[in-house]
C-alpha cells in the first residue's frame, strides 16, 4: 500500500475502539465526534488545533486497521480523522477539518484570513503534511513481506524527508515561531511531522543535523496541546 493524503495507521492491539469523553459545551449539548487513531500524526494535528480552540468534543479511538472499524461508514476513503456532528454528517482529510475547526471560534486565529501571511500558513502544512505523508509510507512498505517490499521505495520516500527538513529548517532560520511571531497552524503541522519522525523514525536524527527545529519542536512541546497528544509508547 503506496498512499497519499491522510493514511490509515496501523495501531497497536492496546488502541482499541473505546471513546474519551471531554467537557460538553452546554448543557443537553451533542459534541462533535473526532474518529482517530492514538498514533496517527494527522490525527494529533486535528487534537492538537481542538485543544488550542478550545472546542469541546469526543474522541473516538477508532484504528482504521481493525477488523470492527466503524470508519469507512463516516469515510469512504477509509481515513482518519473524521469530525462527525451531531446529525451524522462528516469532514474528513485533516487540512479540511483544521481549517473548519479554525472558523468555530474567533479566540486564536491559527490560519491568516487572506493574503500572503495565508498562504505562507498553508505551505508549512503542505510541508508538513507531505513529510507525514513520506514517512507513513515507508512505515508501511517496511511493514510489508521481504519478498514483496521495496527497498528502493523507502529510500525514495526518505529522500523526500530529509530534503523537506532542509527546507524546513532554512525557512524557520532564528525565527521564533514557522510563521514569524506568532504561533500557527504552521507550527502545528512541523510540530506533528518532528513528533511523528521521533515516534516512528529514530534513526532519523533531524535534530543533530538541524538544531532549529530541535528547538522550535521543545518550545511546541511545553504547549498542554502537544504534550497531552504524544502518541503512546
């Protein structure tokens, strides 16, 4: 399996369906629902702008690997996350559900409205996501049969990361924050891809080779947001 996007992540057997209650907004009120894995980085980065919104919701651990997963009912694609709301109705691929998730509430802008300062946002995720996107890949290749694996495959996937770290690491320079002095849904999205090299990629030592985004990943890391979505050990 060669995916793009949002891909599934194959989970551990401890991420069983189960569901997280978090504070409702109103009294008698329905939340939204966020389907997820523990371990997904896209996921995290949906938990992460919830938490930052402070949005109320519940979470549904749902791993789209399992046999009795209830995904592909709210996602054709089969992916996670999905946000549902309360009439059953559904967004799917994390960039639409933070960009949703931004408009809720004016508290913490985490996307510019317009304009360059938008799109500089927009090309962090695009970053970001697309060294997710790597780097889910050749998990999942790594996971396949010896005799059906592709060496090369992986390699060219990993290629692509550490040319994005480059990048990423020339474009946030001695900034503070990816989009200059404030924190974004850039940081978000270089935040989730450093924690998701970490978890699942520690050979790749991006911060010996890049100590910027050490830094800019520790600073991410003492936000409550970061910290309560690393994924389980």
């Amino acid at each position: 399996m060669r995916p793009g996007g949002d891909p599934p992540h194959p989970d551990r057997a401890a991420d069983k369906t189960a569901m997280l209650y978090f504070r409702h907004p109103h009294p008698g009120a329905t939340p939204m629902k966020l389907l997820g894995s523990l371990t997904s980085p896209f996921v995290r980065k949906a938990r992460v702008v919830l938490a930052e919104k402070k949005i109320d919701y519940d979470f549904v651990v749902d791993v789209p690997w399992n046999a009795d997963t209830a995904v592909p009912r709210y996602n054709p694609l089969g992916k996670v996350p999905v946000l549902v709301f309360d009439d059953d109705s559904t967004l799917y691929d994390s960039r639409v559900i933070v960009e949703y998730l931004d408009t809720m509430t004016p508290n913490k802008r985490l996307i510019p409205a317009t304009g360059r300062e938008r799109i500089e946002v927009k090309r962090w995720e695009a970053l970001g996501d697309g060294i997710l996107e790597a780097a889910a890949t050749a998990f999942l290749e790594a996971r396949r049969p010896p005799g059906e694996r592709s060496p090369a495959w992986i390699e060219r996937q990993r290629a692509k990361i550490a040319a994005a770290l480059v990048v990423a690491a020339a474009d946030l320079g001695e900034n503070g924050w990816c989009g200059g002095n404030a924190f974004s849904l850039a940081d978000i999205a270089l935040g989730c891809a450093l924690g998701y090299l970490a978890f699942r990629f520690p050979d790749i030592d991006w911060r010996g080779a890049h100590p910027n985004l050490a830094r800019i990943y520790d600073k991410l890391m003492e936000r409550p947001s970061f910290a309560a979505t690393v994924p389980p050990p």
